[in-house]
C-alpha cells in the first residue's frame, strides 16, 4: 500500500468512525464512506496545484443515496458480517469494491465487452 492509499484509508476510517459506523446501516456507510473518498480525492488534487488550499472544510456529509456509487457497496456489506470486522479490515475491502466497480463501469462506457462483475 502506497502512501496515498494509507492516506486514504485513514481519512474514510476517521470518517465512519465519527458517523458511529457499527449502528449504520450499510446503506449510510456506503455513503459515509464515498464522501469521505471524494473529500480526499479534492484534497489530494487540490495539493498538487501550486497556489491553491481546500481553505477549509464543512462537516462532511454522505453522499445522496441515489449516487450510482452507493448500491455496488451496499450489495457487498449485506452478504458480509461487516459490524464484526474492524475499521481496518473493512475500508480497504470497500474501497477495493469501489475501485473495482468504477473500473468496469467506466470501461462498460466505451465498450459493451467490459470485465464480468465477479472479475
């Protein structure tokens, strides 16, 4: 794991522990947790253009629930006891399914012979 991706995982982790992530349902940890990968995803942009600064965040948010982002992490958690697991274990597997996901939505785009779902 690179130095970003420990980054990552650490802001999505500090994310969902203050949502109180055990008592959610999967639904508003799938959300929580886009959030807080989008957040970072700005933050890192925004850190590499010479002059600019995030000049500061709101309290973050989840994600709308209608976000196309949302359904392929809450079909992964509702097959998984993912309340046993920790932090640790669980946000690099969800954004390893998000990852994925994204992968082969964006190649199904431009190409109707994409990677099989359970690829």
């Amino acid at each position: 794991m690179d130095e970003t991706d420990d980054a990552r995982t650490s802001v999505v982790r500090a994310a969902l522990r203050s949502h109180g992530w055990r008592s959610l349902p999967a639904e508003e940890v799938a959300r929580v947790l886009i959030a807080a990968r989008d957040r970072h995803r700005i933050e890192v942009l925004l850190g590499d253009v010479v002059g600019t600064s995030d000049g500061g965040w709101q309290a973050l948010s989840p994600v709308d629930p209608d976000d196309i982002r949302v359904a392929p992490l809450t079909e992964f958690l509702s097959g998984r006891p993912w309340r046993e697991m920790s932090l640790r274990a669980l946000v690099p597997e969800l954004l390893d399914v998000l990852d994925r996901w994204w992968f082969r939505w964006q190649w199904r785009l431009g190409d109707e012979t994409a990677p099989a779902d359970d690829a």
